[in-house]
C-alpha cells in the first residue's frame, strides 16, 4: 500500500511528532509534515515513534495510526498494518480510509475486492482526500472490474489532475 513543519488548515493548527516526520503519506490532506516516500521509511523507527504517540496524545491518533501503519507495512508486518488501518478508519480518518481502499483494489495483503474498495475511495474522496480520484481512475479502468467504464475512468482521472 503505497500511496502526501508545522502546518495550519483554517483554524486548526496541528503540532508536529516524530511519527509524523517519519512516516508522513503525501495522500492525506491532514498531514502536518513533508511527505515520506514508503521506500525511505525506517520501520523501526517509525513503529517506535508511532507507538509513542499514540500512547501520549490521543487526539492525533487516528493520524499517528495511519502512519505506524505504514511502518508495519515496510517492515514486512502486513497483519498490524491492517489492524492499524482500520482503526484509523473506525476512528474516521479519510487518508486511512484511502489506505484500506488501496489494500482492496490491490489484494497484496487482504482478499482483493474492488466493490469494497470503491466504496472506501469514494467515501475517502468526500472527506478530502484528492488521491482517492486517482484510485477510482484506476477502479473503472481495470478491465477485470465488473464495472470497468473508461468514461467513468476518465471523469476520475480529471478530478484528481484538476483538484476537485
């Protein structure tokens, strides 16, 4: 699942952790820090930090879920990746709803299913998450979708080039 110092949306000012510096998903549109590439990410570190984030500041968990999870995922921990994912979700974190949407129109390390994932990237999408157009781009393009619709696919691909 690979998918966006100090950083203010309207009137929300959000402080920065470590996890945040680590494991930072260039997706989410609530994130408070420089993106991390998956393929830079230190596993170890970022499970540490995460966990310790999530121990002390409890507004912020759904986030620093989002980003432990991450730190699972490259550390080759698929299972408590997914279980972080979805509690981010439950907790009503759209960049984790991105995720799991991504786990299911890829199938790498859940059971592939693209209706469900549809449903999490349009729900991603109407939470402000940009990167979930790009995904259904992808969804209605796939020959393989029992749905596959490349007017569908293009209508997408211009949201997510266009911004909304």
């Amino acid at each position: 699942i690979t998918l966006a110092l100090l950083a203010s949306s309207s009137t929300y000012v959000y402080s920065t952790e470590d996890c945040d510096i680590l494991a930072s998903l260039e997706a989410d549109p609530s994130s408070v820090a420089t993106p991390v590439a998956f393929n830079d990410i230190n596993s170890s570190a970022v499970i540490y930090a995460c966990s310790k984030a999530i121990l002390r500041n409890d507004e912020h968990k759904p986030r620093f879920l989002l980003h432990r999870a991450r730190g699972y995922l490259k550390g080759g921990e698929s299972d408590k990746a997914l279980f972080d994912l979805e509690q981010s979700h439950n907790l009503g974190y759209p960049a984790a709803t991105f995720g799991l949407a991504t786990a299911y129109f890829l199938g790498d390390d859940v059971a592939q299913d693209l209706d469900k994932a549809r449903q999490l990237f349009i729900l991603s999408y109407e939470n402000g998450v940009l990167w979930s157009a790009q995904g259904l781009s992808l969804l209605y393009g796939n020959e393989m979708y029992e749905d596959y619709d490349l007017e569908k696919a293009r209508k997408w691909e211009a949201r997510f080039k266009d911004g909304y």
